[in-house]
C-alpha cells in the first residue's frame, strides 16, 4: 500500500481553469469513482493553496499496488482530467513529494481497502 501526499505548482495564470477543473471533478464524481478501481486507488484528495503568491495543488492518495496509471486510462473524465492537468500544472516545477512518516489505518479498514480490488 502506498500513501503519499505530492505538490504541484499551478502555472500562473491558471486558477480560474482550476476552478474549473475541480468543479469537473466534483461535478462528475461518480464517473471519477469508477476510474479509481483500476488504478487500485483507495482514497484520493486534492488540495489547494497560495503561498507566497503562488498556487499549488495537493495530492493525499492511499493506493494499493499494481494499479493502473491515470496516463494508461481510455475512460472519458480521465483523458479530460488529463487536459486539464497538462494546462493547469507548472512541468518546469519539480514536484515535491512529502516524507511518509506515519499511517493510521485501523487493521481491519487496510485489509476492507486491500479486498475491494481483488
């Protein structure tokens, strides 16, 4: 099981296209739902901030092993999410991914998370 959290730096001038792009998100959930399960993801999480005038999204994701990458998807609200990603996110800007230091998840809730992609 994985479980990261991943900074990603907004290009400039591109927060009224993430509005938009999380509004997608939120507005199609239950398609967006269907996608996780082959990706083994359990739990995925965007956050948002500003920080000395830049913007930046989060991503928190628990993932079990050997899912499928979001690049590898033929599902519709993934290839739109994936254009929306490739004008919103900086590549110039290095990802910054946050040290794992501890995971709480109750024994009984990882083997639950673990089974539902079997």
């Amino acid at each position: 099981m994985q479980v990261e959290l991943t900074r990603f730096k907004v290009k400039e001038g591109k927060s009224k296209v993430v509005d938009e792009w999380l509004a997608f998100l939120n507005e199609h959930m239950k398609d967006v739902l269907i996608t996780l399960a082959d990706e083994k993801m359990y739990v995925e999480t965007i956050f948002r901030e500003t920080l000395n005038g830049n913007e930046y999204l989060y991503w928190y994701s628990v993932q079990g092993e050997g899912g499928q990458d979001v690049e590898e998807s033929e599902h519709w609200v993934d290839r739109k999410h994936l254009q929306y990603w490739h004008e919103c996110i900086d590549p110039n800007f290095r990802p910054v991914d946050l040290s794992t230091e501890v995971v709480m998840i109750p024994e009984k809730l990882r083997q639950a998370m673990e089974a539902f992609n079997k």
